[in-house]
C-alpha cells in the first residue's frame, strides 16, 4: 500500500472517531440521573427533601415512636443521597403517619398458649415529586413486623424492635420513593 491510500483511511477513522464523541457528549448531557450505590435514581435537578413529623395515630401510642421514626427517615435520606434536608417546600416531599402498632399471638403450643409474638407497625405515606408528578404517591400504607419470644416481656424487646421494624419501613419508603427500577 502507498501512503496514499492510508491518508484516506486516516481521514475516515478520524470523523468516526468524532462523531462517537460528538454524540456521546449529546448523551451525558441531554439525561442526567443520579445514581447510588443504594439504587437511588434521583434526576440531577432535584436537590432538596423535606420530611414532616409523623404523628403517632396508633391505637396503640409509644410515646419515642414518632420523634424516632421521623429523625430515622431524615437521617436515612441524608445519608443515602445527596439530598438537602429542608423544613418546607423541598423538590421532595414526605409526610404521613403511624396508623397502626399491635401485638399478636402468632405460634400457638399444644397447650393453647403463644409461643411467639409479633409486633407490627404501620405507617400511611403521602410522597410528592415536585420535579416528576408521575412518581407521587398518596395514601399508600407500608407495614413490618418482628417476633419475639411469648415468654418474654414486650418491654425487655421493645426498643430493639422498633429499631429494627422501622429500618424496613423506612427501605420500603426509600425504595417506593426513590428506587425507579
């Protein structure tokens, strides 16, 4: 081959080479998410999350449940976006409520009695996307329980159940909220 005809080739390869790095350039900067290694999926424009309190209207009412339920749902949001928590008027919205906290016999033994019981909680949770409409949602109830031995005192477990009945309530509201698979 003479050098010629490598000129050509040269010439060629180089408008490939920019035009791939044209239209991928276009690409980055026409869709932009963020993403996490949680599998948060938040748009690029969206900065700022507000969460209100949730009032505790159980039929049932721990005093801690609330004010512990909320910090951990801020807490949560924080540490797994880059969010900005704000009072009011956030580009995400989160408020809702304790609808339900109960305890039930769950295994029962030969002699009629419990051999385990279950704590459930229940939360009812409006979510607003000021940024997306279409991921709202409203009125849409998440709900978790633990066991625990019949034989022990619901207040020797209390604390940790809670604890951990509120850390899958809140992955099932980060997951609805922000979770787009």
């Amino acid at each position: 081959m003479n050098s010629l005809s490598v000129k050509p080739l040269r010439k060629t390869a180089y408008k490939i080479t920019c035009c791939l790095f044209f239209f991928l350039l276009l690409a980055q900067n026409s869709c932009r998410m963020s993403y996490s290694f949680t599998g948060a999926s938040i748009s690029a424009d969206v900065k700022t999350i507000s969460i209100q309190y949730f009032a505790n209207n159980a039929s049932l009412v721990v005093p801690t449940l609330s004010r512990a339920f909320t910090d951990a749902l801020k807490d949560y949001f924080t540490s797994q976006t880059n969010l900005v928590l704000v009072d009011r008027n956030g580009d995400l919205s989160i408020e809702g409520t304790i609808t339900g906290y109960g305890i039930q016999p769950i295994s029962i033994q030969g002699n009629e009695t419990a051999n385990q019981n279950r704590l459930t909680i229940a939360v009812t949770v409006k979510f607003t996307n000021k940024k997306n409409e279409k991921q709202n949602f409203e009125n849409k109830t998440f709900t978790e329980y633990e066991d625990y031995p019949s034989s022990q005192n619901l207040s020797t477990w209390q604390d940790q159940l809670i604890k951990d009945i509120d850390d899958k309530l809140i992955q099932d509201i980060f997951n609805q909220a922000v979770v787009n698979w």
